[in-house]
C-alpha cells in the first residue's frame, strides 16, 4: 500500500490589481474563476467567511488559521492620554482590540519570496 499523495495547492495570481490591497470583491472573482461557483455564490461564500472570523472574535473566540495566523481580542487596559495639540490630559478608556500574529509559515514565506 502506498502513502497517499498531499493534494496540490491551487495557485492562485492577482493579475490585474488595481490598487495594492486585496479586496473581497476580488477574492469573490478568484472563487468563481478557478473554482466555477458562480458570482452570486462567491461573494456569498467570501461574506459567509469574513462574518464567521467577526462573530467568533466578537464571542471572545481565538480565530486559527493554520499556515497563515491567529486572530485574538486582546482587552487593553484604561491609560492616561495626552492632547498633542494642547497638552490637556484625556484619560483612554478601557476597550477591546483585534491583533493578529502570522504563523511561522508566512513568516517564512514572505521573506523568502522576491521583494516586488
């Protein structure tokens, strides 16, 4: 019996961007281009993901996708401020940020890959 084969990864390019960020709207496309659902069901399906990664972090939830990053709620603490402006002291109250941490894969990825 032979070990079964890891499946290819799909590889994906953004040939045309028009600005140097990747949007929803062109991830959509990239589902309906390489994968055949239609338009409809690929911005469905980039919605449907994006909304589980928000609910799960509002809920407190740590958010781990495997080979790119983890997403976490982090609670910073309340913290004297200052104006710059005029100086007058403004307290920062408590809240609740998002970090995000790349795993050591895309880590590794990004800095072996050709700077463009």
């Amino acid at each position: 019996m032979t070990p079964a084969k890891a499946p290819e990864a799909m590889e994906f390019t953004v040939d045309s961007l028009e600005s140097p960020a990747l949007t929803k709207a062109q991830l959509a496309d990239m589902l309906f281009e390489h994968i055949g659902l239609n338009k409809r069901e690929s911005k469905d399906m980039v919605d449907a993901f994006f909304e589980f990664i928000v609910k799960s972090l509002i809920a407190g939830e740590d958010v781990k996708l495997s080979g790119f990053g983890n997403f976490q709620i982090r609670t910073k603490a309340p913290r004297p401020g200052r104006n710059p402006r005029t100086g007058e002291a403004i307290p920062i109250e408590a809240r609740r940020v998002v970090t995000f941490h790349a795993s050591s894969k895309l880590k590794e990825q990004i800095q072996d890959s050709p700077k463009t």
